[in-house]
C-alpha cells in the first residue's frame, strides 16, 4: 500500500487533505514489509503473487480471504493509515 498527501484547500479556506492508499501490492521497501513476508510463508505462499509489471520488486497480493489474507492486508492497511499525521 502506498500512502501519500497532499495539502490543499478547500473552497471555505480550510486546509483539504487527500489521501491515496494502495492496497493490492507487496512492495519491499515499506516498514511493515516483513509482517507480509511472515503471513506469506505462514500460509503456504497464499498472499505475495507475480511481479507487476514495470515496477521493480513489486507483486500482486492476492485479497481473497481463502486463508485470511484480506483479513491481513484490511489490519495492515488500517495500522498504515492510523500512523498518518493528522
């Protein structure tokens, strides 16, 4: 997932936040890499999928819930956006 603001503002003068969160991909490099990995050696390669294409070291993350993976990836994604700065 990625997380990513932008502050801008809304037509009262208020300052309008924009938040992007991208869910459907294991990506390396975020801090909570290695709960992925874990979840996906748990159950058996169930979660990290194939390589998207044009991104390096990206792959798909398959949310079907057939071994709790959605359950997984809604926990890390909500844990993601609660340590957004408000």
């Amino acid at each position: 997932m990625s997380t990513h603001r932008r502050r801008e503002r809304d037509p009262c003068g208020r300052r309008a936040r924009h938040l992007y969160v991208s869910a459907g991909t294991y990506e390396p490099f975020r801090p909570d890499q290695q709960a992925y990995l874990d979840f996906d050696q748990a159950c058996g390669g169930c979660l990290i999928g194939k390589p998207v294409a044009g991104f390096r070291d990206e792959h798909w993350l398959d949310v079907r819930d057939t071994q709790g993976q959605r359950t997984f990836l809604l926990g890390t994604v909500a844990a993601r956006v609660d340590r957004l700065p408000n």
